[in-house]
C-alpha cells in the first residue's frame, strides 16, 4: 500500500526519493488536491535535487498509475492531482487478499483512508476521522470524530480492521468500512497519551473426541499446540478474540462434515436469512 512498504518497486532510485517525498506529504489527509509547483515546493523543502518539469510531471503520472486512488492527468482533463476515496481495490488486495476482489460481498474499504492510517502507524503520530459505530437502539447512526495512534492491521473475515492506541491508554479495534472519509493528521504525536496497556492474553481450547479434527486444526493453524489426545489449544492477545472467535467458527462449522450445503433459512438477532437454492 505504501511505498515504503513495498520491497521491490518499479522506479529507479532518485525517482524513488521523490515519491517517498511526495508520498509522505500526500498522505496526510485522505481527500486532497495538489499542483505540480505544491510538489516541486515539497521536494525543495525536503532538500533533494529537482529534475526538470517534464520529469516531475512523469513521477506524478507514475505515481498515478501506482495507486488505485490516485487521479491525474489525462483521466480528469486537470493538471491537478487528486485522491478519490472512494477507491477501493488496493484496500480490498491488502486487507483481505485479492480474491475478495470478485467476491458478491466484497467490502468498500477505502483505499485513501487506509493509507493515511498506514502512514501514521509507519510515523507514530495521531490522526482524527469521522466513525460510523454501530447504532444503539433508539439512537441515529450518525458519525462521531474518533482520535487515536494506529497501531496495527487487524485480520477479519467480513472487512479490514486498523487497531489504534486511544489517549486514554487503552486500544480499539476499527472498521474500515464505517469511517466516512475526511481521514486526516491532527499533528499530535503520542506526547500527552497514557502509556498503552499491557494487552491480555486469551486461550481458545478445542476439544474433541475426533482426533483427526483436531490434527487438521493444528496442521491448518500451527500456532494451536496440542494438549494430550482431546484438546488443542491457541492463544491470542485480547482484542483479537472476536474475529479469532468468528473464524475458528466458521472454519469449524464448514468442516464438520463432507457435506457443505448452506441451510436454507437461518435465524439471526433482529433478522432472518432466506436463501434460495436457485433463481430463475
């Protein structure tokens, strides 16, 4: 997702320089516009050495080509470059793998969000964002302006999560499909927040009279260790317990047996699930 990230990049070194430049300037809100002089200030600012203008104009074309979230040039009839939040293919690819991107229930991970996030984990600095939490009975669903340090990539199965360091020491788990743009560097860095908590740690155990279960588990998922012929075990730090919860689920419940056959209705809290084996 970020170019500092990436161990092998299609750029020769001094254009490489200048992206980073570019990049680390760029990525400090999730919406945001610029011109080729803001970029040749930057790069002066930065004190490296400035090719000519048709080079500079290339590197933001490169750039644009680079990332999915990125417009310029000929596809807007601008000479301004620009961020689209509402892209969402590296997201998707860096969240959740590439073969999400054909899924029918592939998420809107937004591309330019995720990347400010990146950015401000890799400097150890504080962002603000609009965040849609889930509504509360009664309540409207309206966004609140969250702040925290991003920490960490958060695996799951529905979307992508970003774990965050909050001010008052403690962590929270975010979902990238709830913030609702306007991702931005506030300029804090960690100076007056608490210092994070220690993070718990929790066991899932498994147990089974099926021993052949539990070797898959442990062959598919090597940081179960077995304990005796019954029961295998997985330890996991704290936040990580819902979305461990949930795929161990899904994993257990798709594999219990060779047939694989979705139940044609299904009973969830506050709503049901039809499904139909065939539509005409």
């Amino acid at each position: 997702m970020l170019l500092q990230l990436t161990p092998h990049l299609p750029f020769d070194q001094p254009r490489t320089e200048r992206l980073f430049c570019l990049e680390n300037q760029l990525r400090r809100q999730s919406e945001k516009q610029i011109t080729l002089k803001i970029y040749y200030e930057w790069l002066e600012d930065a004190g490296l050495v400035i090719p000519s203008r048709r080079t500079l104009n290339e590197d933001l074309k490169r750039y644009a080509d680079y990332c999915d979230d990125v417009r310029y040039g000929e596809e807007t009839n601008s000479k301004m470059l620009s961020l689209n939040p509402r892209a969402t293919t590296d997201a998707v690819t860096y969240l959740m793998g590439k073969a999400w991107l054909d899924s029918p229930l592939r998420p809107r991970l937004s591309s330019s969000c995720l990347r400010c996030f990146l950015l401000a984990m890799e400097l150890r600095t504080e962002v603000d964002f609009p965040y849609n939490a889930l509504r509360k009975p009664g309540e409207p669903w309206v966004p609140e302006i969250k702040c925290g340090v991003p920490l960490r990539v958060i695996p799951g199965t529905d979307s992508g999560y970003v774990q965050f360091w909050m001010s008052w020491g403690g962590r929270m788990n975010i979902n990238l499909t709830r913030v609702t743009q306007g991702v931005r560097f506030t300029g804090r860095g960690t100076g007056e927040y608490k210092p994070l908590q220690e993070e718990k740690k929790v066991q899932f155990r498994v147990e089974s009279d099926d021993i052949y279960l539990l070797e898959r588990l442990h062959n598919q998922f090597p940081n179960f260790v077995m304990e005796g012929r019954s029961q295998v075990v997985l330890e996991v730090d704290k936040s990580l317990v819902v979305m461990t919860n949930d795929m161990l689920n899904a994993h257990l419940q798709r594999t219990h047996s060779s047939e694989r056959r979705v139940p044609p209705v299904k009973e969830i809290e506050g709503a049901v699930l039809y499904y139909d084996d065939e539509i005409n």
